[in-house]
C-alpha cells in the first residue's frame, strides 16, 4: 500500500477515506467553513476540500463524481474527470457542476467527489509516417458492435 501524504489547510477538513474494504476510489469531503454551498441548475461551483496532498511520482489522483449525488441530485465535476498531478501541493478543489433543473446544495463535510490514485506513464512521441496494422484498424465509435 502506498502512502500519500495530506496537508489539513483549514479546520473541519477531512482526509480522503474508502467507504469499503475494495473501494478503489477514496471520498472526498467539502470543506466550506462551516456554510453550505447552493449550486444553481447549469451552474458550476469550486467546492473546496480544505486538504492539499503529496501523490507520490508516478501516480496521478483522479477526480471522479460519486454516483449518489450525481445520478440523484446531478453534481458531478464539470470536467468529467479531475486530475491532480504528483508535482501539485495546492488545495483539492472540486468543479461541481449542477445538471439537473433544480438548485442543489452541499453542505460542510458532505461527500462530493471520489479520488482514485493510479499510476500513469510518461510517453516520449515520435512521429511515424506509418502505424501497425490491427484487426479494428480505423474502425472508429461503434466498431467493435453493439
């Protein structure tokens, strides 16, 4: 198991913490001093964790929504998928964006956000006049059947 070292930056944070033994994605929780948060229908909010953390070198700390307050409430990160790199010290800081047609709220120490730790690796590109040959080829969305 690795250790990845969290910097509490304000009173009331949370560390990340796995809702079950095989969870792979860890939850994080608002940090918002106390007050909740309204985010209107369309609206994107930065909702702060109040942690910062040390991913070691070669991992990455991805940011996914948690199906609870996505599927029944419509928060989840307006960018999909948050990636926070290993070299990053500042505040985890979550783009929540509301798609429902109803205001939302997230009140202090809610669960907002699930982050998954995973290792990555640093490509070097080269460019080629010509690619290997595959079984799909170019076959784009769709392809490989229903």
């Amino acid at each position: 198991m690795e250790k990845v070292k969290v910097k509490k930056l304000r009173e009331g944070a949370n560390l990340p913490r796995y809702g079950s033994a095989c969870a792979a994605g860890a939850d994080l929780f608002a940090c918002t001093d106390g007050e909740s948060v309204t985010v209107a229908p369309g609206e994107t909010v930065f909702v702060g964790t109040g942690i910062a953390l040390e991913i070691p070198d070669g991992f990455v700390g991805l940011i996914y929504a948690r199906s609870g307050i996505a599927c029944k409430r419509g928060l989840a990160p307006a960018n999909k998928v948050g990636v926070i790199d290993s070299d990053y010290r500042g505040e985890v800081k979550v783009a929540l964006h509301n798609h429902s047609n109803d205001p939302a709220s997230i009140d202090d120490g809610e669960r907002i956000a699930q982050l998954v730790i995973t290792p990555y690796l640093t490509a070097s590109f080269e460019e080629a006049g010509e690619l290997g040959d595959t079984v799909r080829g170019e076959g784009g969305f769709g392809s490989t059947g229903k």
